[in-house]
C-alpha cells in the first residue's frame, strides 16, 4: 500500500469533466517571459547599485553580442555552439529524469578523445579524418557518462553526485594529459600542438571563427526534438522521465535500459560539443578549453524547459551573454561575473516559478 | 458554549472558471458522527479542506466550538482541537509509527517519551500499534490506526476523516466505526466524508449530502433511507437496477442479476505451482494454482499483506514468478489501484497515455495521427468526458481517469483482464459504469479477475470466488459468510 501525501488533487470538476489546471501549457512560457523581465531588472538594478555607467554598460552589452559581424559571427554564434550542444545533452537527460550534472566532465573527455585521436589522424584527409575525431569525442563522452549511468543502474549511486565527480576528474585527467602524454614536444606549454588543417571543422563564413560545429548542433537540436517527439524509442525517454511507474506498468518499459540508453546519449552529445570546440575553436588541448560551458548547460536547458527547439534560442541567449559581457568588461569596466549570475538568476527563477506551479496544481 | 463543535457556514470556493462549492455550509454537533456525502466533485475534499484550514474560502465562515476562527494552516487547525486522516495516508513509510507521530512536535524529541506515551494512548483508546514498528512494514488498517494516533496524540477532539474504509477489508471498516462509536459516546466528534451510503446510514447520526458544491440535504441519519440518500446524491429520479449494483447491494436487496449468458470457454491463463516475492524479497505468494477460463469473472479477495496484490501482478504479467509456471495469454489488460503510479501519466494527453500501453515493444515512429483517432474512438465508447485527445490526463477528474484507464485497457477485447480495486474511490456513476464494463468485458470472451477490498462489491458480479490468505489461495462459495470467513483463515 502506498503513503504518500495528498497530493491527488481537488475534487472540482467542470461540466465537462475537467479539473482546471492552475497553469496551462501555454502559460509557462508566459511565466518564462516573466521572468526574463525579472532578470532584466535585476541586472539593471546591480549595474546602478555597482555606481557603473549603467547605459554605456548596456551599449557594450548589445554591441558585444549583436552590434557588429564580428561580435555575431565570432563571438555570440560561436559561443551559443558548444551551449547548444551541451545544452540538449542535459535536456535530453533531464527529460528522462537523469539528473546529469556532468555536461561539463563529459565535453571535457569528447575534447579530449578528439585531440587525441586528431593528433594521430592528421595525415589523412578532411572526410575521413574529421568523423573519426567527432566520433571519437561523442564516444568518449557517451563512456564518462556510461560511468555514472552503471554507477546508478548497478549500485543505486545518485547521478547527481556521479557526474559532478566526475567533471572534477575530467578536469585533472585533462590537466595530466596536457603535462604528461599529450603535451607539445618543447615541453614549455600545458598545452597539446595544435591540430593539422585537416581535422578543423570548415569555417561557415570566411574572416570569421564561425565554424561548421553550429550546423551539427542545430541538426541535433532538430534530431532531438524529432526523437523525442516521433520515435518509439524518444516517447519511452518522455514516459520514463514523466512518469517511471505507469511506464513499467502500463507501458512494459523497462525503465533501466531507457535510463542507460539516455546516459549514453546525453554523454555522446556534450561530447561531441567538447570535439566541435576543439575543432572549431581551440585546435588545441589545453587546461582552460570550457569556460564552464557544461555548468551553463544546465540554465540552457531549463530556460527552455527542456524543449530541443527552445533550446536552440536559450543557448543563442547565453551565448550573446557571454560575449556581450566581455564586452561590457573591457569598455565599461563592469565584471564579466554578471553574465553567471544572471545565469544563476534564470535557473533559480525557473525553479521557484516551476515550484510555485506545482503547488498551485493542487490547492 | 454553542454545541455545534465545527460549523462551516456559506462558504463559497472557486478554481479558476470553476464554483467548487456555493455557500456551503456543514454544522456538525458536539459528540456526534457526520458523515458527507456526495459524487465525486461534489466538493466534499474541498469543503474539509478548507475546514481543516489547508485552503482559504472565497466566503464565508468557519466556527470551532462556536468562535470564529480564521485558520491560516493545517497546524493552525490542530491547535484548535481538530484533526485530519486523509485519504492518501500522510505518513513517512521509512520511519517508525512513534517518530511519524513526533513530526508535528516541537523542541527537544524525546522519542522514547513519545513511544511510552503513543503506548499508552493506544491502550486508553484501543487503537493498538506498535510504536517502534516501521510505517513501511505495517498493513493498511495499521497505517490508519497511526493517522488516528497522530491526530489524538495533539488532542484532536473533532476528526475528519476523508474516505477512511476506501483502503479497509470488511472487518478492518467494522473495527474502525466500532472505534469511532466510541470515540463520539466519550465526547468526540467525527466527521467522515464518504461515498458509501450505507456505511454512512449505518454509522453516522446526522447526514449532508452536497451537489455540485451545494448542500442539498441535511438531516439526521434516522430519518433517512438508502433512496432519498441516492436521490439526493445524485439528484436523478431514476434508479434501474443495473445502474446501482452498489446501492442495491449495500441496501441489502438481493444482489442484482447481471445480463449475462456466463458461457466458461477455454482455460486461458494457468499459475501453476507458483510462488512469488516482494520487492523486499518476502516470499508473499506460496504455490498456488490458478485457472482462468474465457468468459467468467473471478472474484478475488484478500486482505492487505495476504500476498492479494502480488498474485493480481503475477496474472498481469507484471510480476515474474520465483517459483512454478505462470502460462499467460499475450494480451492482458491491467487495470492497477494505484491509478497515478501505475496507470497514467498526468502531465502526458490521453493520446499519448493511450500510446503507452505496448511502449515497451513499440519499433520506429509513432503513429500519432492514428493514436489521436484511436483515443478519440475510446473516449466516445467508454465515455469519457474530456475535451479532446489532447487534453492532459491530469486534469480530468478521477473518475474519468479511472474509465479511460479501464477504456484503454479493455478495448481491444484482450484475452485476460486483471482489475485491482477498480472502483475504489469512484463514485456511483462511475463505479458502475466500470462494473459494466468489466461484466460486458467477460461475456464478449475474456477471462476477468477483480479483487475488491470490498466484498459487496465482487459478489454480484463473481462467477467464482477466490481468496487469498497468507499467501494461498482458496476457492470459495460465492456468499459473504464464506469470503469474509476464509479471509481471515476461519474454515
């Protein structure tokens, strides 16, 4: 027998046999803009409270993101890449219910694995060369998150605590291989050599760092959604996610095979956001590679609700965040920290709004 | 001092477009029964709850003991003398029956006092439980009998008690209005909102009865009978004899004569020789045998902790045997009690909770225009009202979730239906709507086993009677004496 608490809700019903909902699926992005605004406003008042010249911040703001090509082209599209990947990895899992907070560790080995394997495959050509490095990072991220997903199916290990863990170890291991094994030959720089032109991923427009990686993150976007939506196999993800217990019942799911098929996925994905970076942009292996794009991740994600579509914007979002306070930082001197924090401010928005709903369901 | 030791006076609740309860108003007399009774949306939660103070009034009034009081929370209530046992129990499984009742406390936790004297109030009270047993281990009756515990134990003098024999075998529901009999001749006062009606004719000294958030009758017990209790619940003039199996049955008129022509076809299901285990491991269910044959209801009884529930999940093909051989058809409808766990997903539409059902074996895309049809089709046979496919199951009342359950599960005439507890907590309509089904499911060739909690409920429609105790199985005459007996393992 069940104990659980009343949570079964109201006993009202309409003529027609519906009990209302508090907030209808359409009302959450009413609520996201809501809180967009919330946001908005509370940058503005830090920027004024910090005594900065608040209009020549926001100037730096916009200009940094959006006012030129360059600011476009090579930087806020060119960071929106790897959140973009990343972000569906963490999308995709959380819309199972997997709790990976390990973007970060799991892009951080999909760099690596590419490096590595770019290192040893320059010599060949473009078409071959490339999918074998790509291939390589999504393996490698797909095998970090495989630890943590065995950890969880075997021992019962809360994924949350596994993948965080392991984007400590990501890190150092990634440290060890840019003094040890990989390191260039002169032995000055924590750093790999940088990767033969045949294993850059091409540029999308000439003069700019916008490279082909963004094309393969909306593609996978697009792909996700697809899954999710028109797939067998994406609707198990969704019933899992949604409800682990009708699913093994009323639908014959077996809930740990989903569970370890997701865990894969969402690490292939981040993976191959950490091969994209060190294809696209770095060409190199070295400490700094992630500016703590797997952490971001998790905003991307839940701003968009977990949406693969929306998630293309959230990511453009942070992206033009991220540039456009650089920006802010070099020409109105404001700390470029602000861009976490309003970071730190969406997911906790969302959060408290998600929370407030959920109660309002059942009083 | 006024004698009324609750009264709600013309309180007005609304959600959204929709008046839950329109003016509303319940005087309960001190050292009396009261039971509420009404369908399933009549308002009836609504109106304990806000009794209860877990949700304001748009209107109105609330007196305790005469005062006016605005009760701003659940602890605010229980301040004030008033205690509530919810239908879902509200108790922390992992801890123990003394701890759980310590959670409302404050400062220092003395657990062994609170132990000693939970020991103590269960000897003065009868409400016997052992206060270091964990809530997880204990059955059903037991967990109630802590809910009680809980509220007594912060003085409670008025307690509400939202469905309490919902989850109850017969005897257990006799033990506990003996209990609440008690309870009110020492000077307590009881409210118990119900469906049953003639559980609360039995019991209660006055009645109210609300519609559509609006009290249409209030009177004392005696004054009443089962048709002006009926008519007034459901404000219809009509009562065929089919449509009511559950008032006819409890009004004590012999059982309604179910239109069936009971042919027994072929053997279709067999357990043979086998046992099972618990999630914990406990073997629950010891070499039993069991035939299931086309075209005949089993009814199946057993109180919580018999191993009732694992046998049900074993014939759904939910459960793999530890021991012997379960032969089963291929396809079973599975109609389970924890209708939210284990049968829909709220937040999903019902196409998409019409496409679960084979999700586990389902290849490539999903044919969604064909799944929309298809659900549309079922909510027209099985009538259930929802504006469209794609609303969200979550917000269709329980029991229109409860018939789209049993539409999906039935309606692709499967070979073997398995139904647990299929009408706890429905109302009439509904709860005849399923019985029908579940009859109708059997004459056109299925193999139907349905276990109730409530054996008025498997008589009328039994073919055989099965009852499980202490993991084993027995078949039985279908007559009460005979179930309520083997279910307590008397010959």
């Amino acid at each position: 027998m069940t104990t659980r608490p009343d949570a079964t809700g109201s006993d009202i019903v309409r003529p027609d046999g519906v009990r209302p909902a508090a907030a209808r699926p359409d009302a959450r992005w009413v609520i996201t803009a809501a809180t967009g605004v919330v946001i908005i406003l509370a940058v503005l008042g830090i920027l004024m409270a910090g005594g900065y010249d608040t209009p020549r911040a926001l100037a730096a703001l916009w200009n940094g993101a959006f006012g030129s090509p360059y600011a476009l082209f090579s930087a806020t599209l060119v960071r929106a890449t790897p959140l973009l990947f990343v972000g569906l990895a963490v999308g995709i899992a959380f819309r199972a219910g997997v709790l990976n907070i390990g973007a970060e560790g799991q892009l951080l080995a999909g760099a690596a694995a590419a490096v590595a394997v770019g290192l040893a495959v320059g010599a060949f050509p473009s078409l071959v060369a490339l999918p074998l490095v790509l291939g390589a990072g999504a393996l490698a991220g797909s095998a970090w998150a495989g630890i943590a997903g065995w950890l969880k199916l075997r021992f019962g290990v809360l994924e949350v605590i596994s993948t965080l863990m392991l984007n400590f170890v990501a890190a150092y291991l990634v440290s060890w291989l840019v003094r040890g094994p990989l390191q260039e030959p002169t032995r000055v720089y924590p750093q790999t050599v940088e990767l033969a032109p045949s294993v850059h991923l091409p540029a999308l427009i000439t003069g700019h760092r916008l490279h082909l990686g963004l094309l393969l993150a909306i593609g996978l976007a697009v792909a996700t959604w697809w899954f999710l939506t028109h797939t067998a196999a994406g609707f198990r993800v969704r019933a899992v996610g949604a409800g682990i217990g009708a699913a093994r019942s009323a639908g014959g799911i077996n809930p740990s095979r989903t569970t370890a098929l997701v865990f894969l996925a969402s690490g292939a994905l981040a993976g191959l956001g950490g091969a994209s970076e060190a294809t696209g942009v770095t060409f190199a292996l070295y400490e700094g590679i992630s500016p703590g794009y797997g952490y971001s991740a998790i905003a991307v994600a839940l701003l968009a609700r977990l949406h693969p579509l929306a998630i293309m914007l959230s990511a453009l979002l942070f992206g033009a965040l991220e540039a456009g306070a650089a920006a802010m930082q070099r020409d109105a001197n404001v700390p470029s920290v602000l861009a976490s924090v309003v970071e730190a401010l969406i997911v906790l928005g969302v959060l408290a709004f998600d929370h407030t709903r959920a109660r309002g369901r059942y009083t | 001092m006024s004698d009324s030791a609750l009264a709600l006076e013309a309180i007005d609740k609304r959600f959204g477009e929709v008046q839950a309860l329109r003016g509303a108003s319940l005087t309960v007399r001190r050292g009396t029964l009261h039971a509420v009774l009404g369908e399933n949306g009549a308002g009836k939660t609504t109106l304990m709850r806000i009794a209860f103070g877990l949700m304001p009034a748009d209107a109105g009034s609330v007196r305790i003991d005469g005062t006016p009081v605005t009760l701003a929370s659940g602890a605010d209530a229980i301040r004030r003398g008033l205690g509530m046992v919810h239908q879902h129990f509200t108790l922390v499984p992992a801890m123990t029956a003394a701890e759980n009742i310590a959670l409302g406390g404050r400062g220092r936790l003395e657990l062994r006092a609170v132990a000693e004297r939970v020991h103590a109030l269960g000897e003065r009270t009868g409400l016997r439980v052992d206060p270091s047993a964990r809530v997880a281990s204990l059955g059903v009756g037991a967990q109630q009998r802590v809910e009680i515990l809980k509220a007594l134990y912060s003085n409670a003098r008025v307690l509400i008690l939202d469905e309490p024999t919902a989850v109850l075998t017969p005897p257990e529901s006799e033990e506990l209005f003996a209990w609440l009999r008690r309870f009110v001749a020492e000077g307590g006062t009881v409210v118990l909102v119900t469906h049953k009606l003639r559980e609360a004719l039995a019991v209660a000294d006055d009645v109210t009865v609300l519609r559509r958030g609006e009290c249409v009758l209030t009177a004392p017990a005696a004054h009443l009978d089962m048709i002006a209790l009926v008519r007034a619940v459901t404000g219809d003039e009509a009562t065929e004899p089919f449509s009511m199996p559950d008032i006819e049955a409890r009004a004590g008129s012999p059982p309604p004569t179910i239109p069936r022509t009971r042919n027994r076809g072929p053997c279709v299901a067999r357990l043979a020789g086998v046992s099972a285990r618990d999630a914990r491991g406990v073997e629950r269910v010891r070499e039993v045998t069991v035939d299931c044959f086309a075209g005949e209801i089993i009814g199946l009884a057993g109180v919580e902790g018999s191993g009732v529930h694992e046998l049900l999940r074993l014939l759904a093909g939910r459960l793999a045997p530890s021991g012997g051989v379960a032969t089963l058809p291929p396809r079973i409808g599975f109609i389970p009690e924890d209708r939210l766990r284990d049968a829909v997903i709220e937040e999903f539409t019902l196409t998409e909770n019409v496409a679960l059902r084979g999700a586990g074996r389902r290849r490539g895309r999903m044919p969604w225009p064909a799944l929309a049809s298809l659900t549309a089709g079922l909510m027209e046979r099985h009538d259930v009202r929802a504006p469209s496919p794609a609303t969200r199951a979550g917000a269709l009342s329980g029991g229109n979730q409860q018939k789209f359950v049993v539409g999906r599960e039935l309606d692709e005439h499967p070979t073997l239906v398995v139904a647990e507890n299929p009408v706890r907590g429905l109302d009439i309509r509904a709860t005849t709507h399923v019985l029908r089904e579940l009859a109708c499911s059997a004459e056109a060739g299925s193999a139907v086993v349905f276990y109730s909690a409530d054996i008025d409920e498997l008589l009328p429609l039994a073919d055989r009677m099965l009852v499980v105790f202490a993991g084993r199985v027995r078949e039985v005459p279908v007559e009460r004496t005979a179930v309520a007996n083997a279910l307590v393992g008397a010959a």
